[in-house]
C-alpha cells in the first residue's frame, strides 16, 4: 500500500488509541498531518513524539501552554481550540480518523469531507446532527465515508450494491450493555460506576453509559438509515451478548448475511484503513469451537425507551434527530456528575423533544448551511434540556 497522509481526530480516545496501534501493527506508511485531543494534553504530547505530526492540537486552550513545554524542542507545532482543531481537519490528509465523541466532532469532519480525504467515521454526531450533508459533501469532494462502528463496519463489508434493492431488513446487533438482564427498579438505583463498566468493549464514559442505556443503538439506527439509505422501517435491533455476530443484512431471497469476529475495535478499523484490500495484521482469531454458542434476544423497549425514542426521531426527520442526541449528552453528563438517576436520561430526552416539537423548533434545513443549521438545532436543545434538566436535578 503506498504511503498516506494521515490525521486523527481524537487521537487520545479509545478509538484513537485503538488507530494508532493498528497503523503500528500492520507497518503501514504513514505520515501523520495532526493529532487532536480534548484535554488530555499528556496523552497527546506522547503520541506526538511517537509519531511526529506537523501539529498537535489540544481543544482546551488553557491547556496549550502545558502542550508547547512537553513538545519543546520537538519542532512539533502545537495549537489550541475549536478551531484549531477545525484547520488541523482540513489540512488535506488522505485519510482522516473522526474520532472525536460528541457534536463537538460535527464541524471538524465536515471540514474534512471538504477537501476529499477518506473519512473513517467513528463520531456518531456527525451522522446523526448533518448525515446527509455530511455524505453529500464527501461525494462531490471526491472523497468518501467509510463506517468505523463494528456494526456498521459489518453491514458495509456484507451489504451487496448491486442488490441494494433487495435488502428486507438491516439488523444491528447489541450485547445489551451492563443492564440487559436489570429491572427497571434496579435501573433506577444504577450507579455510575455499574453504568460505564461494560461486559465487552473498552469505551470512554459517555458511550458507555449510553451502550448502557442503549441510545447508542438507538443513534446507530439513524446513522444505518442515512449510511445505507434505508427507511427507518427496514431496521432492526439483535440482542447479541456474546458480541460476535456484529451486524447482519437480511435479503428478500431468504439469505441473511453477517460480519463475524472477536470484539476488538481494531478490526473495523483496519477495514476502513484499507478498503477495499485487507490488511494483515495480529488480529484476535475467532475461534467459535471455543466460544461455543451464541445467543440473541429482542430488546426490551420497555426498559430501554431509547430505541423507540430513536426510530420515532428518525421518522419525524428534520432537527429529530440532532435535537435527541443533544438532549442526552446533556442528561448523560447530568448522570454522570450524580445529579440525576440512570432512568432520568431518556426521560430528560424525551420531555426535551415532546417542548421542542410543541415549539416548532424542529423543521428541516431547507436551503441552509447544513453546518449552521445543524449548530442551531443543537444549541436550542441544549438550552431546552437545560431547563427540563433544573426541573429534574431539583426532583433530588
């Protein structure tokens, strides 16, 4: 594979991590353009002297200070800032990892699309606040969106184009998270520490507290819609604990196809690293004699409302879906400050929605910037999940 330019998003996450490491392990060519992290300025500052980009960008400005002494004499540039980390974006690399969790990720992928890079997206806010824009813009830059998720990876690798038309259902599985067998009496008593330990993956706080609460599969379900053209209808949800089977396309002729492999986050993104080749690296082998058997169950949308909250925003359209996710970073951040319950969230979601549409707060962007429009839409949920937010935290 000849050599590429490549920039991280998010490189001190999970993913990011997890990217760093594959491109190590398959001895790839790489020469990386930027870096970008949130706060954790240690972190970045050792990954930059590992792989020497032209710049490392820190989001948290105070931090920059910090970031230029540990890089001193480096000759490693070093920025601060949203839109640092938006110019680092743009710089033009061959591939791009978006890794960066939250809507705080919209703008920089966006700014890469621009200019005709491969995106391996990881950040599901980018699909779920400007999905079409997003893939619209990548096509006429001459570039492309290739999914980083495990479930979404599978559907990429199994789904036939030529057959596009002849797709019954998509089925994203889930394991379910830390609460699959919990009563909602109990989920109501959740502690964050239960929340984010996860019985499979290795994930920052927040997606796990939302794999945990299952808006995580709720948001996957919008970005397949947008990512495979599907109508919300033609999408389902597995419950799949042991995380082997990773998603499965399901064919009118009766074939059902699926994407099988160990839960490493690793291998999809060695797919989007080299699609549409392989590359060989010490990935984990499956070994199904060993894993014996598996098993799946329908989810339970009683307990985990997040799903039927999620479909219903991908059927209404418009600012749905950008508004849903807002209103749970909020009402996950809340819960993981301990100021409100686990079961708290998808309520603060839903009572955010149910003001929001009362508003007519939630039209589509007809003609305007997907970008602007798409930061409105987010801005005005947050200040309404804001306020049912006072009411909740006051319940305690």
């Amino acid at each position: 594979m000849p050599a590429r330019t490549v920039t991280i998003l998010g490189s001190t996450g999970s993913v990011g991590v997890s990217t760093l490491d594959l491109l190590g392990q398959v001895g790839a060519e790489v020469e990386i353009l930027a870096l970008t992290a949130g706060r954790n300025v240690a972190k970045l500052a050792e990954q930059a002297k590992r792989w020497r980009p032209r710049v490392a960008v820190i989001e948290d400005e105070t931090l920059l200070p910090e970031l230029r002494e540990r890089l001193n004499g480096s000759n490693i540039g070093a920025a601060a800032g949203p839109a640092a980390i938006i110019e680092a974006a743009a710089m033009g690399a061959d591939w791009v990892m978006s890794a960066i969790v939250g809507s705080a990720g919209l703008a920089p992928t966006l700014a890469a699309a621009r200019t005709g890079s491969v995106i391996a997206l990881a950040n599901k806010e980018s699909l779920i606040c400007a999905g079409p824009a997003l893939l619209a813009t990548a096509k006429t830059a001459g570039g492309s969106v290739i999914p980083v998720d495990s479930e979404h990876s599978a559907i990429f690798q199994v789904l036939q184009p030529l057959a596009q038309d002849r797709i019954l259902r998509l089925i994203l599985t889930a394991s379910g998270g830390p609460f699959r067998s919990w009563s909602l009496a109990d989920m109501a008593e959740a502690t964050v520490e239960q929340a984010v330990a996860h019985p499979k993956w290795s994930m920052g706080r927040k997606i796990s507290v939302d794999s945990a609460q299952m808006m995580n599969k709720g948001l996957e379900m919008i970005e397949a819609s947008y990512l495979f053209s599907m109508p919300p209808e033609q999408i389902d949800v597995l419950i799949h604990p042991q995380s082997i089977v990773h998603s499965l396309v399901e064919y009118v002729d009766g074939s059902t196809l699926a994407q099988l492999g160990a839960p490493d986050m690793r291998t999809p993104i060695a797919c989007a690293w080299a699609w549409p080749d392989r590359a060989p690296w010490a990935a984990p082998r499956l070994d199904l004699a060993e894993v014996g058997q598996l098993t799946f169950e329908a989810p339970d949308e009683i307990r985990f409302p997040a799903l039927a909250m999620a479909r219903d925003a991908l059927k209404a359209g418009g600012g749905a879906p950008a508004a849903m996710n807002a209103a749970n970073e909020i009402g996950v951040a809340a819960f993981l400050d301990r100021r409100i319950g686990f079961l708290d969230i998808a309520a603060l979601v839903a009572e955010t929605l149910a003001e929001l549409n009362g508003a007519g707060d939630l039209a589509p962007a007809g003609e305007a910037d997907p970008l602007e429009w798409a930061m409105t839409v987010d801005a005005g949920a947050r200040r309404t999940a804001a306020q049912v937010l006072s009411r909740f935290a006051g319940k305690g």
